[in-house]
C-alpha cells in the first residue's frame, strides 16, 4: 500500500508521501477510547545509565476486547502494566505521556483518586501467585480486604460475595477454602483465588501479566477458558502480557508486539499470524517449534540477545539481530524507523517497503513456519 | 546392545510423620516402575504435568538419587547399585544439563573453572591442556574463548546455559540428561540452544534423555517420547506415532492443552479437571483414572499394564483408542 517508492525518501517525504504515521493523535483532551495510552515512556535512572524500559508507547482498547502484548524478557512489557496501575509511584521510574481511562488521564490524578481506581475500575493478575498473595491470611480475608477497601459492606456480606466468587472461578467447596491460607492450595487453585480477588469489584479494564506461564499447560487451558468466560459475563478489557504467542493466538482480538521498549508491531490477531510484517515478528514465529507440525531439521533462531536497554542500539533497536536488513533502503543502524500503518489496522515499524515485506514473507519466511 | 536399559525403576521417598518423627508414613512414590531403553544417538523426550516424576526419573538414572527398586543397565553393565569410585568413572559417560541456568553454575567460579571442573574431577588431562580444551569447548558452544576469566554474572541466561553444556560435553560423555534445558530461556534464544544441543548429538553421536513439559519442544527434539503422570508411564511411541495418533487418554487431553500459533482454528479441546492427586496417596488401579473422562470401574480395580498395541507404542490404558488432537 505505502512505502512502494523505490528512492529513498527523506524523513520528511516518508511521513508526508507515505500517509498516515501512526502517532493517533497528539491531543491531549480525553479521548472517546476505554483505554488509550499516548506516547508512554518509562525510565529508570540507574548507576549505569538511564534505563529506557518504554519508549514512546501508544495503544488503544475497548471494552470487551482483549490485547496481547508479546515480547520477549525486557521488552518492557510488564513495565507498561505496572505504569497503568500507577505502581511506578513513589519509586525511581520516570513515567511521562498519558494513560486515559475512561476520560480521566492516570498519570494525572492525585495518589488517594488512584487508589479507588485500583482494584475497582482496573485490576492486576500476577505471574506468580505465591508471591503476590499474602501467606499469614486466610484467601477469605486477603478477598474479603479487597472489597472492603473500596466499599462499606458488613463482613458478613462480603463473605458471601466472595464465597461466590470463588465458586465461579472454579474453585471447588469454595466455604471450605475460604478459611484456608495459600500454601494450602495448589498452583492452579491459587490462580483462580488471584483472579477471583482481581474480579471482585466487576473491573472493566483487567490486566493479566503472564497469568499461566507458572502452570501445566491442562491448567493453563482451565485459566484460559475461565478468563473468556468472565470476559463475555463482565465485558471486561483484557490486557494479556505473555511470552507465548501460542496462548495470544487463542485468547487476543488484537497484538501488540513491543522490542526494546517500543512497539514494532502491531496488528489484529489473525493477521499478525497469516500476514506478520515485521523481521522480529517472524523471527520469533520461526524459532518457536510447534505441537501441530514438524518443521524441518532446524529451527531458525533469531541471532543474537535482546538489546539492553541502557543501550539501545541507534537506529531500528531490531537492527543488530535483523536476518533482512540488506533489503532496506536506508542504513537500519542509522535511522530510527517509524511505527507506520502497513495495511489497515495493521502497523510496524521497519525501513523494508511493504510490499518487499511481503515477498520476504511469502518466499523466504513462511515456508519455513 | 542398548546404551541404556531402565527396568522397573522405583524412586520413593519416606516421609515422617509430623508428631512423631520417628514414625514413618506412606512413602511418596515420585518414580514408580519406570522402564526404557535407549540407543546411542537416540533422543528421548519425557513430558509429563509438574510433579509427575520426570525430573526424579532423570535424577534417579544419572545416580543422583539412590532407587529404591528396579535395575538401571549401562552398556550392558549393572550401575543400580554402582558407589564411590565406580560411580565416579561411570560419570564421565553420564552427564546433566540443568533447568536453572543461574542456580546451575558457582557465581564464584569463573567460567574457565566451571567448565574446567569435570577434568579436574575426574583427572583427566586432554591432549594439548585443559585451558586450550575448555576454549575450544566455548568456541564449540558459541562462545568467545577469550571470556574465559569471566564470571557467570557477566554472561545472559542463554549463554549461561551454553556454559552449562560445554560442561556437560567436557568429557565426551555418551548419555547427557538435560532436565528442561530451555525452559527458562527467550523463544528467540530457546531455539539456539536446541539446535546447539542437535548439532553437539550429530557430532558426538550422544545420547539424550531430554526432560521438558514443552510439548511442542520435546515434538521437534526427541525421536521417542515417553508420557508420565504421578510416578508411571502413562503411553511411550515414537515421536511422529505419538503425536499424530495418541492413543492415552491422558496424552490426548495434555496435547489439546497446548496453544498453537493458529488464530481461530478449531481445535477439540479435552479438559481436564481438578489437580494432579497426591503421589504419597494415589489412586486405586490407574493412577489418571481421578482425572480420565473414559473411566469406569474397571480402572478403579484394575492397574492397566503397558501394552505394545503398535510396533514401539506402549500403551497403559484400559481403554486405549486413537484420536487425534493436534
């Protein structure tokens, strides 16, 4: 669609004559998005440096849709959740942009407004659920807690609600289980209790960092299952922040795959899976071996370690790992490519014209997938 | 002759009772009549649910844990029972590559020491000196020999993990078992070191017992793959008759678990309920029946015995049938 100029163009040129740069808008009234981060940047000042963890982020959601976000270890991932639950306060980070929830811009509000956000409006699913739930109290208490903090309800009352909950989330003689302490439970049944704690208060914007990566895949299959069950009941947004791209192909309306604290793609499931137009997207579809194929003898794997993020390599940050960076037309160690619609709903971020991409893809790419 | 014959492998362990120490309650059956034979060159892969015995079964093989019952056979020798200086030597032929690529290498050590250690253990001089074998040894993993003073700190969980099977190849071993190599790895990075392990195999022609929950890693590394749950083994066939016409029950439901990258494709879903029970206390007759969607009463009396029900795929199922899932 873009990009068929053979030339090179100018910085300038390539914005103008190549049509829509994705910035989506540099307003900063509220926009009509659920949720709608702009331009997000995280850093953290360190001794070694200054730690890029997010680097200019922006991304959309709507109710009832779920994002994955894929990446791999550093990627800033989880640095991007933490920033929506306001969870840089009062540490290091740096946190600059803007994150609009429902009209009302988070990094925004004072310390007290947030607090009622979190854990009514928006809630946190943990990796690991043995760290995050605390082991002198009961799951009773530790949900019980939960509603307390942002409702007057007798305890009698919020027994009942979440003795509910726990019976919806699966698990089994959930009286009993109320008055048990975490290490009583096994890692899936802990899962569920952090869900049924994150759910309590009907959240509507959900944010679920790595919520299986610890479990058996049957019961990472049973928590799969139960979070799109909760989603078409509540309505909710999910974010789902994995390394599996296995589990975004089941579970994401849309993805968002982020390298080196930015987005580098970014598109609607099925097309990032049929049509991915992004070397570090491919590369991490042909390193995967599959359950449902054979490849061939060898895995293709992506040279290279991820980049630190004291320093960035300049340019495209994918540069030093790219298998096809002999087909850009522009020096990638140079210049900085910009995050530019490739096809409808679909962007990336990467100097090859389109078109090239696809042939890439088609010829060189998918064959061996 | 085999490389390695397992027979009817047990690994339990005691438990105490908690008011009385003294008194002893039902043993834990992690390893419970384990059998399998490998060839040199021959990768087998052992999956299975978290607690299902893998590890222990690996663990038990290489002499790290004592059995409890059964014989292991290596090169046609008995080792069950092999001690002290036997065991030693028997170990440059035995070796592991671990999951932990942090917890798996002294932090004090520098690398040079830490590959270096299985010919000071052992007390072998390679031809030309340790130091120029342990560069080579770093080159043949990927990495730069001139690292060599370096400490593991200095190095990324995927190069950490190479100096775990430089190590493990040090002393040209013939059987290595690497309890999920990858698991704790980047995609990206995951697939450098299964094709390191692949390339070091065809050149060494070296044996794997290759330990992983992965299913889709151990479908593309192993060419057998054996299928535990809670201590026994469940089905064992070679890879492309495993996956591609499961006949367990259990290694159905494990298989329509795993996310494949395919949006929107319908795939039949076999879930699975509750927990896997305790292995101290585990079920009447066959062990998955708790969890089986296929059982009957039968299963709840009957122990099901491994059956061959097609040349090389074992079978312990009352009612085995095929259906394929992925």
């Amino acid at each position: 669609m873009t990009n068929t100029n053979e030339l090179e163009p100018t910085p300038v040129e390539l914005l103008e004559s190549k049509g829509t740069r994705v910035t989506r808008g540099q307003t900063s009234a509220a926009p009509d998005k659920f949720l709608r981060i702009e331009d997000l940047h995280v850093h953290f000042p360190t001794d070694d440096g200054l730690v890029k963890a997010v680097d200019g982020l922006t991304f959309d959601l709507e109710k009832g849709t779920t994002l994955g976000i894929v990446g791999e270890s550093g990627s800033g991932k989880s640095v991007t959740s933490l920033a929506v639950m306001g969870l840089h306060r009062g540490t290091r980070a740096r946190v600059s942009g803007h994150i609009w929830l429902d009209g009302e811009d988070l990094l925004q509000v004072s310390d007290e407004e947030l607090r009622g956000l979190r854990g009514r409006k928006m809630a946190m699913i943990f990796q690991d659920p043995l760290s995050a739930l605390h082991p002198y109290y009961t799951i009773g208490a530790q949900l019980t807690e939960a509603i307390q903090v942002h409702e007057k309800v007798s305890k009698k009352a919020a027994k009942t609600t979440v003795v509910d909950m726990l019976g919806r989330v699966g698990i089994p003689n959930p009286e009993k289980r109320y008055d048990q302490y975490p290490h009583e439970f096994s890692g899936g049944m802990r899962q569920r209790a952090m869900i049924g704690m994150a759910l309590i208060n009907n959240p509507e914007l959900l944010i679920a960092d790595e919520p299986t990566t610890a479990l058996d895949v049957t019961v990472q299959a049973q928590i799969l299952d139960l979070m799109r069950d909760l989603q078409a009941e509540f309505g909710s947004a999910i974010i789902m922040i994995t390394h599996d791209l296995g589990v975004v192909a089941e579970i994401a309306n849309d993805v968002l795959v982020m390298y080196g604290g930015r987005c580098v793609e970014y598109a609607e499931v099925d097309d990032l899976f049929h049509q991915p137009d992004h070397p570090y997207t491919w590369g991490l579809l042909s390193s995967m071996p599959r359950l449902d194929r054979l490849k061939q003898d060898r895995l293709v794997p992506v040279a290279g370690n991820p980049p630190s993020l004291i320093n960035v390599p300049p340019g495209c940050a994918f540069n030093p790992r790219c298998a096809f960076k002999e087909f850009s037309p522009r020096p990638c160690n140079v210049d900085d490519p910009a995050l530019l619609e490739s096809y409808p709903k679909h962007d990336s971020r990467c100097h090859i014209p389109v078109p090239k991409r696809a042939e890439i893809f088609t010829e060189r790419v998918a064959p061996k997938l | 002759m085999s490389l390695l014959t397992v027979t009817d492998l047990k690994k339990h362990f005691p438990t105490y009772n908690q008011k009385l120490l003294r008194t002893q309650g039902a043993p834990v059956k992690a390893v419970d009549g384990l059998s399998l034979s490998l060839e040199p060159g021959e990768t087998l892969g052992l999956v299975g649910e978290s607690g299902c015995g893998k590890s222990t079964a690996g663990r038990t093989i290489l002499k790290l844990l004592e059995p409890t019952g059964g014989t292991i056979e290596f090169e046609g020798r008995d080792v069950t029972h092999a001690r002290g200086e036997e065991l030693r030597v028997l170990r440059r032929q035995l070796q592991m590559v671990f999951q932990d690529p942090y917890g798996s290498l002294n932090p004090r050590h520098p690398i040079g020491q830490i590959i270096a250690a299985p010919f000071e253990i052992q007390k072998v001089t390679p031809p030309g000196g340790v130091k120029k074998e342990v560069q080579a040894l770093m080159e043949r993993v990927g990495l730069n020999p001139e690292h060599y003073n370096r400490y593991p700190h200095e190095f990324s969980g995927g190069q950490r993990q190479r100096i775990g099977v430089a190590r493990a190849i040090a002393l040209k071993p013939k059987l290595i078992v690497c309890d999920e190599p990858v698991s704790a790895l980047d995609v990206s990075i995951q697939a450098q070191v299964i094709n390191l392990l692949e390339d070091i195999q065809n050149e060494q022609n070296l044996a794997y017992i290759f330990i992983a929950h992965d299913l889709s890693v151990v479908r593309h590394i192993s060419d057998r793959v054996m299928v535990m749950y809670l201590g026994k083994v469940m089905e064992v066939a070679d890879r492309n008759s495993l996956y591609e016409r499961p006949m367990h029950p259990y290694t159905q439901a494990l298989m329509s678990a795993v996310p494949v990258p395919e949006p929107r494709r319908d795939r039949e879903r076999i879930l699975l309920y509750g927990d896997l029970p305790s292995p101290q206390n585990p079920p009447s007759g066959c062990v998955f029946r708790t969890r089986c969607p296929l059982a009957t009463e039968r299963c709840a009396a009957e122990v099901p015995l491994p059956v061959e029900l097609e040349p090389g795929h074992i079978v312990a199922c009352h009612y085995p049938k095929v259906r394929t899932v992925v």
